[in-house]
C-alpha cells in the first residue's frame, strides 16, 4: 500500500485557489484581447543565492506535480469566484474545464542550483501557465529553502543522523512540507506523523520533559517508559541533575539502554561528561542525542563531541534564517499570434533594481573538470554544444498535460547525496561566500 494514495487531511481537493486575485485578471483581459492563447514559455529561477549561501537545493518538485494535477477549478470553487465577482463569466466558463495541457521541464529533485539556473519552465498557452505561478513558487521557495538548511546541516553533521523535530514551529500543513523537503536534504527521520504517513518518512520520538514531571519521581518516570517501550529507548536526562538521572537511567535499563536525550546546557561539556559517566557505568552502546535549538552552525561546533544523533527544529523549518529561495516565474518567450506556428519571440524584463530576466527558452548543463568536479553552471538559448549535450540539468516533468516523471522521494534523497559530492569541497563551508561555481551565459 503506498500511504500517499490514501490521502490525508493535509491534502485539498483542489489547488486552483492557491493563486493571487490578479492572475486570473490577467486571464480575463488576456481571454478579451485575444492573447491568452499565445504559446508561452515561462522559467523560474533566483537571481541570487541567500547571503553567504554557496549552493541552493530543489526541493518540492514532486508537491509541484501534484499540485498542477490537481489545479481543478470546481463548482464550489467558481461560485466562490462567481460571489466575489473575481472574473466574468466569459472566464468562469473557461476555468470550469481548465487543466494544464502543456509541458514542464526542471531540474530534478534534490540537484542543486545557482543564480540563474532556469530550474523549472512551464510550456503552453498563456492561459494555462500563467494560472500557475502562485503555487509552484510557493511550493519551490518554501521546500527549496528547507532543503538547503537541511543540507548544510547534514554536512555538518558529517554523516551522524538528523532527526526533523520542527512541527511546533511551523504552520501544521507546512511541518508536513518540511519534513519532505528535510529528507530530502539528508535528514533520517522526523517526528511528524503526518509526514511519515503522508511520504513514507521514517518517524521516531523520545519524551518530553512533562512526562517526567507528571511522576513523583525521576526513577518512576524511566520505569514506566522502560517497562512500557523496552530497555532500546530514549531517555531524557536534564530534567534535574543529569549525572543522576544518568545513573538512574542505567540502573533501570542497564548497559542495554538505548539512548538518552540531552536538550540544555553546555552540550559540549555535558556531551563529553555523559559519555564518560555511560562508560563508565557499561553502558558503552548507550547512544547520545542532542536537541536545543540547533543549527548547521551549532551541529558543527559539536563534530568533537561525543554524540550521535542530532534532533533539529525551529531552525531547519525556517531555513536557518533564510526561509525563501526568492525563485520567480518569468514569462521568456511568447508566439507573435495565436497561431500555432507562429514563432517564438524571447521576451524580458528591463527595469533597474537588480530585477531583470534573460530572455529566451533556456537550457542548462554543468561543466565538470577532468575529475568530475563541477565547475560552471552554463545556461543557454539555442543548440546545446556538443560537449555539454551529455550534462544537461532539465528533464521532462510533464508532456502535454500528464506527468511523467513521478519518482519515490528516496531516489531525490540520493541524487542530492552524489550532487552535492559533485560539488568542489568549498560548498560546504560554512564560512559566508559566493556561490561556489559561477554562472556563465553563452
């Protein structure tokens, strides 16, 4: 049985109102003026790399698929449309047998990417693609930008195991979303069951502090937890005086004991002092989870220290400061008329600020060195170069309409693991710099 057919209250039934009012304006005037039906090409990219950033993660595609699927606009949805007098009814007419019937390229799930990278472009009418700019970057710059957090901390961890702990610190329905886009940047597990049932996440869990307060002592609290899970569990230890609980902890369990959780403090020094005291007292196979408001900065500041497993939320589930990719979605290229064979014509925008685009229907590739390093990001409009066809970065999402590209979230998790190892060694620096191979347009 694969979980994700069942559905979940975190589904919807329709995504089609994941929208901004003015795109489906713009459908309307666009349905007047007879230039809805013009073939268009739209990319979306970022123009930077958060700061201090060297590489961005894409997370979330598998959520875009399901998404353009499932833009339906259905009768509840266009009376809703209808009260609000959003559209007339000329366009109403037109969203009831809307579905996206055109192609969509991207750079799979779990590659990584650089400013400018053209990581997704939406093919069709453009009716049809404009509807869907609201929800693919909300769902690409949410997920992408967990990824990436997630990324760094796995570096960081240097191969020990993360466990995503971040539900209370997010929005219910984006915890689920995290979750994802967490495993997919290395992260082993989570403790959001939603998650585990929703993507086949492993999910795991200690204890809470209450549970220990809730007995009349410490020792009663490890008994129960013991005799009801097994002498495999986690403990947590600061709820007092950690050396005691400690040594309460292996008196109940043994050197059996699977674990304990330390969540305040020192973590260094008190890491450094449980691990002694566990061998100590035998119980040399007794693992040492951390937990307290860690980030990649605070993981790595532990590579010394005796732990084993990291558990991580606020931090993960708001990008560690960055909680946006700043992707957009463009339109590059749009036909001269509404026939279908009239030419495609690279558009852009040309504005001061910083926010220009490059016009075009864009290919990417990566250029790698004679050791297989990557070395430049080459973006293109036109024939690919014979020495870049094999490494080109778009695949095909979805052909006219029907996805086709659908893949188990594992096979994201490991792309990223072997992309990110493609990736010269200053990509996982912590220290603040550019991206860590340029961009270069030809």
């Amino acid at each position: 049985m694969n979980p994700a057919d069942l559905g979940l209250p975190v589904d919807v039934p329709s995504t089609a109102l994941f929208t901004d009012h003015y795109e489906l304006t713009m459908l309307q005037a666009a349905l007047a003026n007879g230039t809805a039906d013009r073939r268009s090409v739209f990319e979306v990219f970022t123009r930077r790399l958060p700061e201090g950033r060297r590489y961005g993660v894409i997370a979330g595609t598998g959520r875009v698929l399901d998404a353009v699927e499932n833009f339906r606009f259905d009768g509840a949805v266009l009376e809703f449309l209808r009260e609000r007098a959003v559209v007339d009814m000329r366009t109403l007419d037109w969203l009831a047998s809307y579905r996206f019937s055109g192609d969509i390229w991207g750079y799979p799930e779990g590659e990584v990417y650089f400013p400018g990278s053209p990581v997704l472009r939406v093919e069709g009418s453009f009716a049809e693609c404009v509807l869907l700019e609201t929800v693919i970057l909300s769902i690409l710059n949410h997920d992408s930008a967990i990824a990436a957090a997630a990324s760094r901390m796995s570096s960081a961890a240097g191969g020990r195991p993360l466990i995503e702990m971040g539900a209370r610190r997010t929005h219910e329905l984006a915890a689920v979303a995290a979750s994802r886009a967490a495993y997919v940047g290395g992260f082993t597990s989570t403790s959001d069951l939603a998650a585990g049932f929703r993507y086949g996440i492993p999910t795991v869990g200690t204890s809470a502090h209450a549970f220990t307060l809730v007995h009349d002592s410490e020792r009663d609290a490890f008994t129960a937890q013991v005799d009801s899970l097994g002498r495999g569990t986690t403990l947590l230890v600061d709820t007092y005086d950690v050396a005691e609980a400690v040594r309460t902890a292996v008196e109940i369990a043994g050197p059996e004991l699977g674990a304990v959780r330390i969540d305040s403090g020192d973590l260094l020094l008190v890491a450094h002092r449980v691990r002694q005291q566990l061998d100590e007292l035998g119980a040399t196979s007794t693992k040492i989870v951390v937990t307290s408001d860690l980030d990649e900065y605070a993981i790595a500041s532990l590579a010394a220290a005796p732990v084993d497993t990291y558990g991580v939320g606020t931090q993960l589930v708001t990008g560690s400061g960055h909680p946006t990719c700043s992707m957009v979605y463009k339109l590059v290229a749009r036909a001269t008329s509404a026939d279908p064979k009239a030419a495609l014509a690279p558009v852009a925008k040309k504005s001061s600020g910083g926010k220009t685009s490059i016009g075009g229907r864009k290919w990417a590739a990566r250029r790698r060195d004679a050791e297989g390093v990557a070395e430049a990001e080459v973006i293109g409009v036109g024939p690919v170069p014979a020495a870049l066809a094999d490494d080109q970065l778009l695949t095909q999402l979805v052909k006219s309409g029907e996805v086709v590209a659908r893949e188990p979230l594992e096979a994201a998790r490991d792309r990223h693991r072997a992309v990110r190892a493609s990736l010269p060694l200053s990509a996982t620096q912590l220290s603040r710099g550019e991206a860590v191979i340029p961009t270069e347009y030809v």
